[in-house]
C-alpha cells in the first residue's frame, strides 16, 4: 500500500487529480485497467484513470485519474488496477466550498423540462456553433482573427463579448477541402499508413482539455460533439470501427469527465454517418456507463429527423429543425412529445452564404431564437459570412471561430438579462389556444409580438394555466415594460392595468386598457402583477 501527497484542497465541482507512474510493458498502456474510489461522509463514486503517455524518465508511463467531488468534506481514495505499481495507492483530499462563479455541472431541474446548475442556480442555454474552433488553422489565410493572437484566442475573445454561455464544439477535426492546412495533431497514432485505433494521441487530448478549461474558467458549456460526417474520407475518422469508437467514448470520458463544463453530444448529423448506422447504441452506451458524474447528453440529426430522444438515456432533445421556430408555439409541440427539455441545436444561421442554411438576417436569426424561448423550448444561434467568397467556409465563425461579422450576437448579454430577471423558465400556460403569452412564474407574463408590427396592444392574459399558476382574478392590478429586443430597450408603460373577467378563459382590462407602441418589428412586452398591497413593482 502506498499513502499519496496529493493537492490538500480542491473546491466543490473543482477536479481532484492523481498522477501515477509505472514502467511501460509490450502490453498496450491503453488497455491497462485503472480504477479509484472515493468516499466521502457516506458518497462513494468510482472513476476509470487513463494513459497518458511516457514520462521523462525512459521506459516509464503516467498514469492520471481525475475526479470531480460533488460534496464538501473530506474525501478518501483508493486505487485498483491489475498492475502492481497502479494499484492499492491510497490519499485524501478537503473539498472546500465552490468559488462564486462556480455553480457545478448543468442538469436537468426537477421539473425535467428545463435546466439548472448543481446548486439550483437556474440556467438557461443560450448557445453559439463554432464547430473547429479548437483545431483551426492559425494561417490567417484561414480565419479571421487579431495579429497576435491564436485562432483559438480570438474565439474565446469573441465568447466573452458576446454572453453566450454554452458553445458546440467538433472533438474530432473538420476536413474543410484539400486546401485547407493538415492539423498538428490527431486523436489516434499512425500504424504505416493508416491509423492504430487501438492508440490514442494524449497530445490530442490534451489541446481538447486546455480550451475546455478556457470555456470553463470563462463560464461558457462545452457542447462536445464526439463523432460527425465531415471527414469525407480524408482521414477515416468518420469510418472508424465499433471498437474503436467505444475506445475513444471511454477514454474522452476518462479524461474530459471531471470538467465542470463539459455536455456528451453523440454526433452532428448523426444521421449523415452512413457506415455507423449500428454503432450508435453501443456508443451511447460506452459514455453513459463510464460517465459517473451524468453530464447532459444528446444526439443531433440532419434536418426535421428526429432521434429517439424518449430514450432514458438521453437527458434532452439536440434538434436541426427551423419550421418549429419559424412560428408562435411550433416548439411547444416538440416539447410537448418528448417531455424532456429541448434544444434547437441548428435553425440556420445568420450569414451571407448561397446555401439556403446560412443566409438569415440578424433580425430572423434573433427572431427565431426569443420564438423557441417563449415556448419553453431553446435555439442555438451561428452566423457564416464568407468574406466575399460564397464558398469560403473555412473563415466563418460557424466554421472555424474567430471574429464575429454579424449583428445578432450582440443582442446576446441583453436576451439573458431578461431571461435571468424571471422568477422561472418560460412555458405557454394555454398552450394551443394562445401561442403568443407565455408565462414566467407567478404574475409574470411575456407576450412576443415578433414580426408583427402594430400601434397598440390590447391588455388581454389567459386565465387558464394548467394548473402551474394560480388563477387570475378581477382586480389584479399588472404593469407592462415594452421590450424592443432589437434595439435592446426596455420602455415602461405609465398606466397600471386592472383584471376584469372577459370569459371563462381570459381577463381583460376593467377600461378597455390598451398598450401604446411603436411601429417595430421584434417587441416583447413584459407584463407584472402587482403585489397584494397593491403595490406595483418598478
């Protein structure tokens, strides 16, 4: 047995690392079996370590296991491993309280519809697409990025500006075309002229960790999409066999599993990987059973192709589909089938582009996703301007990251500062027959008028609320704030509305009460009951 000095404190939802050498055989390190306990006032989890290639020291291999505490204490481990200089090491840690901007991992909140962080801090995904970001070329014939900095600094630059919190990203490489520069690095070892999928690049792997943990320290989720149809045989990594493939899932969690940040994306157009039309199950399976933490995980399909994602094991929908947020209500229906939370992981993208995908204004792109929001439901944004070049992909912040070109991005901070002032996630309470109010927590109501531009709004609420809000009744008193959430203004209307009970499903105004507004496009008005005091809210 042998007791291990490792670091004394690690912050709740930090990562805990232990480092482990041992002398290199003619077995393949890759298939060494490493194991660690760890217990803590009554938790126990266990985590598989990994290799992660020679040491300095000739003829000898490190070995790594991290870990993610989960809650405050003392912690205890134990190793296992069928090789005598891995196994029986023991050690402690202190889990100390998490950082102020440390919220934990995000899951699905207990309604199961929408998300939240560890610590019951409310999240809401509001995403980009930046697929090869991590591995671009820093050639500026191929991104577009400041004199001075990485292609990869750039992107980070740009993630921070704009506010969003969560961003899609390709684990494995992009094959652009045959122009564009070979990568530095890939995720296997050579064998001649092919692959050894039996070993993996811990280079690789490590280029992956060092921007998951930009992302992490930045606040942003790390959408990791695992496998993906863009390899068209340049590589062959989009035809890689089954064992290869629940290799590579058990070593990326393995490794990329004690980060706070990280969700498992199965694929991207899953759907287009014609060769692994089998394989996805046991894929799935391989990073779900080695995964102890649970992260988010999904899968993506090529457009308005829906996956199976009623199965248990996936914690949410992943959707390219834009006909459901092209209109009021459409998500609600998909939300309403699945009864998990969803994400529209593609509803085109603003740009410039020829291809009927990547040509939305900044207005329609911004459109769409406040359309998903008001359903309950969420879209991810991205934007592909090709520089004057309609076939210049491979500069595009959808493509490789770098600077942003577009116009909705900027409108990102503002869109979260409203979601963050609500009391809970948005939902239509008459779903069907009112597809334009949703509600936000009690007394809370937002109506999108999106496209539609009018002078005045009639103050109208839907008195049915499937039973998640208490009833309106007469008296009430509301006050609305006009919302434009294009020129990110918020406009408070000076009269207060008093509820009087048009029907059996409506309330209306005691006056007729109407909302003045301005003739514009994209406004959202905001509308707050009073307290019981009578006292209204500023």
């Amino acid at each position: 047995m042998t007791i291990l000095n490792a670091a004394a404190q690690v912050e709740r939802w930090g990562m805990f690392e232990v480092s482990l050498s041992a002398p290199l055989t003619d077995e393949n390190p890759f298939d060494t079996e490493l194991k660690a306990t760890f217990n803590c006032n009554g938790t126990s989890m266990t985590v598989s370590g990994f290799y992660d290639g020679a040491s300095a020291k000739k003829g000898e291999g490190i070995w790594r296991i991290r870990f993610m505490p989960t809650v405050e204490g003392t912690w205890t481990y134990v190793t296992s491993s069928t090789v005598a200089s891995l196994n029986d090491k023991k050690g402690e840690f202190t889990c100390t309280k998490p950082s102020s901007n440390n919220h934990g991992p995000v899951m699905v909140d207990k309604s199961r519809m929408n998300f939240c962080y560890a610590d019951g801090t409310r999240y809401y995904p509001i995403g980009t697409t930046s697929y090869d970001w991590m591995h671009a070329s820093n050639d500026p014939k191929f991104g577009c990025f400041d004199k001075g900095l990485t292609i990869q600094e750039q992107t980070m630059k740009s993630l921070k500006e704009s506010g969003f919190n969560k961003v899609r990203s390709l684990f494995l490489v992009h094959n652009f075309d045959a122009s564009y520069p070979e990568p530095d690095i890939y995720p296997f070892e050579r064998k001649g002229d092919s692959w050894d999928w039996e070993r993996l690049n811990p280079r690789y792997f490590d280029h992956v960790e060092a921007c998951t943990r930009m992302l992490m320290n930045a606040g942003i989720e790390q959408d990791l999409i695992i496998f993906h149809p863009y390899d068209d045989g340049r590589w062959g990594f989009d035809l890689m066999p089954r064992e290869a493939g629940e290799r590579m899932c058990k070593y990326i969690v393995a490794r990329l599993g004690a980060f706070r940040n990280v969700w498992w994306s199965m694929a991207n157009e899953y759907d287009f990987l014609k060769a692994q039309f089998n394989n996805w199950d046991a894929w799935t399976d391989a990073v779900v059973n080695a995964d102890s933490y649970h992260h988010l995980i999904s899968i993506h399909s090529g457009t308005a192709r829906y996956y199976k994602y009623w199965d248990e094991r996936y914690t949410h929908c992943s959707i390219q589909d834009q006909a459901p947020v092209e209109i009021a209500g459409g998500g609600a229906i998909v939300r309403n089938i699945y009864k998990k939370p969803v994400i529209f992981d593609e509803v085109c993208y603003e740009g410039d582009m020829t291809d009927r995908w990547g040509n939305l204004s900044g207005q329609e792109e911004l459109y769409r996703m406040w359309t998903a929001l008001m359903c309950g439901t969420y879209a991810s944004h991205a934007e592909c301007f090709q520089f004057g070049n309609p076939h210049d992909f491979s500069r595009d912040f959808l493509a490789v990251g770098g600077k942003w070109q577009g116009e909705s991005w900027k409108r990102i901070k503002f869109m979260r500062s409203i979601l963050d002032e609500m009391p809970s996630p948005l939902y239509l309470p008459d779903s069907s027959w009112d597809i334009h109010t949703s509600a936000c927590g009690k007394g809370w109501y937002m109506v999108y008028l999106g496209h539609e531009i009018i002078d005045e709004w009639t103050f109208e609420l839907p008195m049915r609320n499937v039973g998640m809000i208490p009833r309106l009744k007469e008296g009430q008193k509301f006050t609305v704030e006009i919302i434009d959430t294009w020129n990110m203004t918020i406009t408070k209307c000076p009269q207060t509305f008093v509820t009087k009970i048009k029907d059996r499903y409506r309330v209306t105004d005691i006056n007729g009460g109407k909302v003045s507004l301005p003739k514009l496009p994209y406004l959202l008005l905001r509308i707050k009951m009073c307290s019981e005091n009578n006292r209204c809210r500023s």
